[in-house]
C-alpha cells in the first residue's frame, strides 16, 4: 500500500467508512420495517418494496450479504488506517493510538449514526438499499451460502433453526388489541371501541347477553285468548315465544306483524289455532356458545331470535340479534324500559347503587371496573357465591379492590347493593 499516493489512501479510508455505514443503516432499516405497511405496499405493487419483502423471505441470508459486506469494509478500512498512522505518526501510534481513535470513529459514522437514522427512517434507508443488496446477494451467493450453511449448522446444535425462520406476520388477538387500542388518533374513538368490542366477542357467550328466562315476556298459549291479546297488543318486543304451560314448551315464536292477520274484527273471533298458523320455528342454541359463532349462525340461518338453552335441554334465556350488535356498537335504546341510568346511580364519595340483575359484563363496561366475569354473569350472583347463601340482613364485605354493601334484600334474591372500587 505504500505505492498508493497518500490523498488516495485517505480518500479510500473515508470511501470505506461511509461503505461500513451503508451496510449498517441497510440491516436496521431491513429488519425495522413495519411489516404490515411492506405487505400492504406489496399488494399495491410497489417495486422498491416487493425487492424488500423478497430479501425478508430468508433473514438469515440477508444478514449473511450485509455482514460481509460490512465486516469486509471495516477490515480493508483498519489496514488502510494503519498505513497512513504509521506514515503520519509512526509505529507507535499505529499500536496505541489507532485502536482506540478508530473504534471511536466507526462507531460514530458506521455503527451508532447511520443505525440510529435507519431506526427513525426504516423505509427511505431499506427500499433503495434493496438496489444494491438483491444484486450483491446473487454476486455473493457462493460465500453467502457458505456461511449459512456454518451458522445454521451450529444454530441447529442448540435446536435451532434459522433457514426455517420466517417472519411473525400474524397477530396474536391480544397482540392486535394492543394495535387497535394504541391507534390514538388514527382511529375515531367510536370506530376504535366497535373494533375492540368485536375482537372480545370470543371472550363472552350468549348467556352473558340474554334475558333470563325470568324476564322473558312470552305468550302462554294455554292462557285465555283475551289475555293473549292484551299480551300482544301490549308488548315492546317484535318477536314473541309462544309456549304451552311452562316457558321450557317453546312451540314458536309469534312476529307482531303477522298478529294483523288473525287479529280481525271482533276479539271473539280470533282463535288459537289462527295464531299458531303464524308461528315460525323456534331456534334454539347452547347458551355456551361464543358470540363470534352465534353472529355467523344469525347470518347462516337468517333467525333474529335464538332461544338459549343449558346442557339439559331447558330454557335460560333468549338472546337477539340487536342484543349481539349491541355489544359491538353499543346500545340502541330500542327497550324503553330498560335504562343504564337507572341501574347504575352514581353517590357521594364514589360510591355506586346498583342494580343486583345487573350484567357483570355491563358494570365492568360502564364503570371501567374489573369485577370477575369468569364465575357468575350478574352482580346478585356474584354477591350470592361469595356469601355461599342469600342473607337475613343487609352485610358488607369486600372482594378484590371493590368493597360491597348490601341495600335491598327480598326471599330470593339480592336486589340493590352499594359498591366503591379501592384506588390502587
């Protein structure tokens, strides 16, 4: 090297170490694309990124291309500094100095600055380094391959295996809330929290969004028919089930609409069986199963009610297709006679008042709490397993971070009882 003119040797030094940087920026720009953004730029066509996703396919190759290119660099850079420490300043220096100004000066312009940029700007630093690295990798595939085959080998030794890698491209669900939930602004809230409540439909069942079959509102075909008119001409609810004696005798369900056309005249003329000639076909479903199913089913099967029934056959509740969308979009107030407000009052000190039929998953929703919901689906319930009986008196107890004070009791039941969440 001492033939070469010494302006040369410095140009070619400094060449070298933007050539290290290069390499440097191309590896972390490479491995921090996002991949989402790639694989939807790829679907758009966009070249400079399709040059990207196609090295991504083998990491472990791009790495091989990258690292002897870099490593190649720095090494012709080290001897080139020692000639000209050697020329300017002498053998000394060359051992004593130039480790430590040359460790500083790679660091600086080949390592840390050009790894930071790429980091912060992965896209502007990969996708034209895509130019230069797919046509190095098929130059250098003969010692890329080489080197592959070495790492794996060993890699392989501890139960691993780098050629079989492949990217994560797939979100966990809790992964992906966790991408929803960050959006900030990229998503309106209201979209934000539709999004969210469709990635737990898996998590709840239809049993949590029935009505208890104590609350449901039914027409006993055994009752006189100037009773079941008054029930029809009554109801808030479009659809209706139509049982014999005993809510568990489910024989259809009645549409108010199709009430016009045996409902004629004179209430004396009206008969039974006109009504059960209107009658469609109940649709009944495990009250286990996942909201997730049961919206694909509501589609499947074009039914807008579902009957829930337990393991033994018997009814527990009915579930509708507004009380599934519900949980996605939130309430549509479509029942008059149920209102959250009233259910859930507000008191001094952050106390709560509530309802004892209340849903846990509702509570937990409206107030931001976290009470159990792998155990009973209604605060009474909750109330009832922890005391392991109904009480003769008002009690107080506490459970978690949440502090319970009974209000209201009848014969079978909780029906009010204060509640106030322990700041953490």
């Amino acid at each position: 090297m001492d033939s070469i003119p010494t302006d040369l040797q410095i140009g070619l030094l400094v060449a070298l170490i933007f050539v290290s940087a290069f390499f440097s920026s191309s590896e972390t720009g490479m491995l921090a694309m996002n991949r989402y953004r790639l694989r939807h730029l790829v679907k758009k066509k966009h070249k400079s990124a399709m040059r990207a996703a196609k090295l991504l396919e083998r990491p472990d190759r791009l790495i091989g291309v990258i690292l002897i290119g870099n490593n190649l660099a720095n090494i012709v850079a080290t001897l080139l500094a020692g000639v000209l420490t050697r020329h300017f300043f002498g053998e000394w220096a060359e051992l004593v100095v130039l480790p430590f100004a040359l460790t500083i000066v790679l660091l600086i312009f080949a390592e840390v600055t050009p790894k930071s940029v790429a980091a912060v700007y992965p896209e502007k630093i990969a996708f034209p380094a895509s130019l230069v690295l797919s046509p190095l990798l098929i130059l250098l595939y003969p010692f890329v391959l080489l080197i592959n085959i070495i790492s794996n080998s060993i890699a392989r030794l501890f139960g691993l295996d780098p050629s079989q890698a492949r990217r994560a491209d797939h979100l966990r669900m809790e992964e992906l809330r966790t991408v929803v939930d960050e959006a900030g602004e990229l998503i309106p809230d209201q979209h934000q929290g539709m999004l969210l409540n469709v990635l737990d439909l898996e998590k709840a069942t239809v049993e949590d969004i029935m009505v208890p079959r104590n609350e449901v509102e039914g027409i006993d075909i055994e009752e006189d028919i100037c009773v079941i008119l008054q029930r029809i001409r009554a109801t808030e609810y479009t659809r209706l089930p139509v049982y014999e004696g005993d809510i568990n005798n489910i024989i259809g369900v009645l549409h108010l609409r199709k009430a016009a056309r045996f409902i004629q005249g004179d209430d004396s003329t009206v008969t039974k069986e006109a009504l059960k000639q209107e009658l469609s076909e109940p649709y009944f479903v495990p009250e286990s199963t996942q909201l997730h199913t049961q919206l694909l089913n509501f589609q499947q099967t074009k039914h807008r009610m579902a009957i829930a029934v337990d393991e033994y056959g018997d009814v527990q509740g009915i579930a509708t297709l507004v009380d599934l969308l519900e949980e996605i979009v939130g309430d549509f107030a479509t029942d008059e006679s149920y209102d959250i407000a009233e259910s859930i009052v507000e008191c001094a000190d952050d106390w709560y008042l509530i309802d004892a039929s209340e849903s846990v998953r509702d509570i937990n929703k409206n107030l931001g709490w976290n009470l159990p919901t792998d155990g009973p689906k209604t605060l009474n319930g909750i109330i009832v397993e922890y005391l392991e009986s109904i009480p003769d008196a008002c009690v107080s107890f506490e459970l978690g971070n949440y502090r319970f004070e009974l209000v209201e009791l009848s014969d079978t039941r909780i029906e009010k009882a204060k509640l106030f969440e322990f700041r953490t």
